[in-house]
C-alpha cells in the first residue's frame, strides 16, 4: 500500500471514529506498529491528525477539521451565489461561472448557461492550465510574487492554443494589470473560439472565496462588450458578497 493510500485511509476512519490508536491503526492498515506510527506522525506534522494529551490515542487535526468546513462552506457559497448568477445571466448572452482555483487549474463550482451555446462544459474546465483562462488570471493576480514562482518555477507555459501565455514573463505582466483594472481576460486563449472576463468574488474585505466569469464566443467579445460584461459580473459578485457577510453576522 502507498504511503499516500495509507494516508488517505487513516483520513477515512475519522469519518465514524473520534479517534485511532497505533494498534488500531496497524491493523486498518495491515502494517507493523512502527509503519502506522510513522503514517500517523506524518499526518500530525501536517496538522491533519493530532495526538491527545492524555493517553496516546490520535483524533483529527484542525487542518482535516478546516478542509471539512471549507468544503460546508463551498455549499454554503453556491447556494448564496446561486440566485445572483441566474439574475446576471439574464442580463448577458454567455455562459455564468463561479470558478475556484486548484493549484495550477481552475475547478467549478456553479454554472448558468443562458443562451443555449455551450463552449465549455464544467468538467472542461478543469483540463486547462489557469493561466489561459480569466479566472484563473484573477484568482493568480491574488498570490504573492512567491507563491506564483512555487507553482511556476520555469519560464516556459503550458499551452492550450497559439493565443495562450507562453513564458512566465508574459503572465507576471498580465497579472499586473489584472490588479490594476480589477478583472481579467481571455480572448481564444482557452478555446480557440470562445472569450471570457473574470471579477474576484470576496467574502471578507480580505477573504477571496472565489471569481465570477462570463464567457462566450469570442468574436462576440469586443472590448465594449468586455467592460459592460466586467461591471455587470463586479455588481454581482458585490451583490454575492454581501449576502456572504449578512449571513455570518
């Protein structure tokens, strides 16, 4: 069994355990003492199990315990955001995406199509590097220059098509102005045939949950359509903000 299978099922038992000896956990694993005492010193290095004060028995860590409520509270950000998406998507002919970030790829977590033209479908998404889509673009333009240089440390880009960034340089410049003008675009740097302009979306003044994006055919993104589709997904992505923060009060 690999070390991260082992991991992975260690994780599994707090599901219906409050917690796990080195015993127990020997013999969920069908290893020697010693293995699934070093498994269970991993994860509690990596704050995912911790050890008790008292006794030597292991229960779930604050990491594994802020993961669990992260994922609640991405149902929770659905289910706020959902109605403000479908109300925007009634004002534009694309296709409304709330997009969150996973290391270098964008995943989805709610999409609303209004038009009927379907460019990219919600598993898509997630096949394409973050940097060749809009809200990849945004949800980079909030790392620090360090973080950026982790997830990309060589110059040269994956790419998706001829349009897509290729070195390094070239989105540490793009990213730049994503700050500057508070959102960002993709014109055939995903898709060849498909365009998109992406708004952060803000929990907490400082609290980034996520980004707003409106994409659709790329000749139909001309740079009017780019703002009026930039303020439109900003009023919403506002709107959705402060209903976050309403609830939590």
């Amino acid at each position: 069994m690999s070390s991260v299978a082992k991991a992975l099922l260690l994780l599994q038992y707090f599901e219906n355990h409050a917690s796990i000896s080195v015993a127990e956990a020997a013999v969920l694993l069908d290893v020697a003492p010693s293995s699934a005492h070093r498994a269970l010193t991993t994860l509690r290095e990596s704050g995912f199990v911790r050890q008790q004060e008292t006794g030597r028995r292991y229960e779930a860590g604050q990491r594994l315990l802020d993961i669990a409520i992260g994922a609640l509270r991405q149902v929770d950000i659905r289910a706020v955001a959902g109605p403000h998406l479908k109300k925007l998507s009634r004002y534009v002919p694309a296709q409304i995406w709330l997009n969150k970030l996973d290391v270098r790829r964008v995943y989805t977590v709610d999409m609303h199509l209004t038009t009927g033209v379907a460019l990219a479908d919600v598993d898509a998404v997630s096949r394409f590097p973050a940097h060749t889509s809009a809200s990849g673009k945004v949800l980079l333009s909030r790392m620090a220059r360090s973080q950026i240089d982790r997830l990309y440390p060589d110059e040269q880009l994956e790419v998706s098509t001829e349009k897509s960034l290729r070195r390094k340089a070239q989105l540490l410049k793009e990213l730049d102005l994503v700050r500057r003008y508070e959102y960002a675009v993709q014109v055939g740097e995903q898709l060849k045939v498909s365009a998109g302009v992406a708004v952060p979306l803000y929990g907490e003044p400082d609290e980034l949950l996520g980004a707003i994006a409106v994409t659709g055919p790329a000749q139909d993104f001309d740079s009017d359509t780019v703002r009026r589709h930039a303020v439109l997904a900003r009023e919403a992505a506002e709107a959705i903000s402060q209903d976050i923060r309403a609830r939590t009060v």
